[in-house]
C-alpha cells in the first residue's frame, strides 16, 4: 500500500485526474490481479495504466517523472 499511496500522491500534487482500483477490497480482486498478470506480466501493484496500457508499477513511474517523461505523456492524453 505504501507504494500506491506514493503514486497516488504523485498525481495529486500535479493534478493528474486518476482512478484507483483497490484490489484487496473488490470481491474479484484475485481473480482481476491474475488477469492483470496475464494482461501485463506482473501482478504486483500499483500496476499504472495510462490510456489503457501498463507503463509498470511505483519504480517505473517514478523513473518515468524524474526522467521528465511522465507529464508529457500524461498530458498529451488530454
């Protein structure tokens, strides 16, 4: 949870509209986390989509902002 509450915090502080979908209080949680596993390679979490496709989980959209690559592509979505 620490790690999805830091990428939460990312968006927030640079007014990212986000939608969050906590699998541990979904009823098919497991059953979305295998499908995610099988969608993307991973089934840790956070697992960030951005237009539909996985771009990784905490580490990678970190990387992503310090990189100065996130916003652009974030923005370029609308």
């Amino acid at each position: 949870r620490r790690y999805c509450k830091k990428v939460k915090t990312l968006f927030t502080q640079n007014n990212v509209d986000f939608e969050v979908v906590e699998l541990d209080e979904e009823k098919d949680g497991a059953d979305m986390q295998a499908a995610l596993g099988e969608l993307t390679g991973r089934r840790t979490v956070p697992n960030v989509f951005l237009d539909g496709k996985s771009i990784g989980g905490s580490d990678d959209t970190f990387k992503l902002h310090d990189n100065g690559k996130l916003m652009p592509k974030l923005q370029a979505l609308g």
